[in-house]
C-alpha cells in the first residue's frame, strides 16, 4: 500500500470534464489506471453518456484495504458547476440526481471495484474500466443502495 503516494487534493483535482459517447480511454498500464467517481447522464437526444473524475493510483489515497480517490461526487460536480462553460445537464442538476458510482482499488486482492447505481446497464457498465485504464478482467461490478438516483437514466420518469 506504501507505493501509491498522497498528493495534495488540490493538486490532481482537475475540474475540466468531457462528456460524450466516448471519453478518452486510457492505456491499462500501472501509470494510467484510476479511480474516482462517476455518472451517467441522458442528454436531451436521449443518449447516455459518462462523466467521470479519474484520480491516478498515486494521486490516490489509502481507505482501510482500499485506495481511492480523495474527491467525493459533491466536490467534484461542485466545481464542474461552478465552471463558466458548465453543461445544463451539471448546472441544472444536483450531484445526486443522475446515477452514480465509484471505482476503488482494493490493494489487498490486488483488484478494482466498481460500485455503481443499480439502473446502470452491463452495456453501460463497461464503458467504466476502458476509461480508467483498467484491464480486462481485473474488474467486479457491484451495485451499492448508496448510490440510488433520483432521475431515470432510461425512461423519461424520475424514480422516487
């Protein structure tokens, strides 16, 4: 655990985002694999595009057996909001509304973790690791009550 160094918070907490179909993948080398927060979102045509707040492992912080990234989803859609080119779809919206998730490292089992909103499809799901740079099949996908959202990412309704 001793290997993957603290930076100070405000060092790595980059707050220029891309959302689209596609964010730009990493390689799945040690220097480029993350974790950090995440979203999915519909935009006003109907797709479901990825939001995310990669923290590189060693900008990461140590959590019990984990490392993870030190900005939660309120501070990280916190800043996009305040952004002068910030999206509607993040200026209009509450952290907590579109479905969310986390991905951890648990550095014991030497494995990632994606914890995410239930409604998030495997289709969808997958779209995760190739942006953290994380390999094919050093991955579990678990659903966490955590992070159950209030807006729909599928229908037109929101879930209550």
């Amino acid at each position: 655990m001793g290997r993957y160094l603290r930076q100070s918070r405000e060092a790595h907490l980059n707050l220029s985002y891309a959302y689209n179909e596609k964010l730009p993948a990493t390689k799945a080398g040690n220097s480029t694999r993350g974790v950090g927060p995440f979203w999915f979102v519909r935009d006003d045509s109907g797709r479901v595009l990825l939001m995310a707040h990669r923290c590189a492992l060693a900008a990461a912080e140590e959590y019990g057996d984990f490392i993870t990234c030190p900005h939660g989803h309120y501070e990280v859609w916190e800043g996009w909001r305040t952004m002068r080119a910030a999206d509607l779809i993040v200026r209009d919206a509450e952290y907590e509304e579109w479905p969310r998730g986390r991905v951890v490292f648990n550095s014991i089992k030497g494995q990632f973790i994606v914890y995410a909103d239930k409604q998030i499809r495997p289709g969808e799901f997958q779209r995760v690791p190739e942006y953290f740079g994380i390999p094919a099949g050093g991955v579990v996908f678990m659903t966490d009550d955590h992070y159950r959202s209030t807006r729909s990412l599928h229908t037109g309704r929101d879930r209550q």
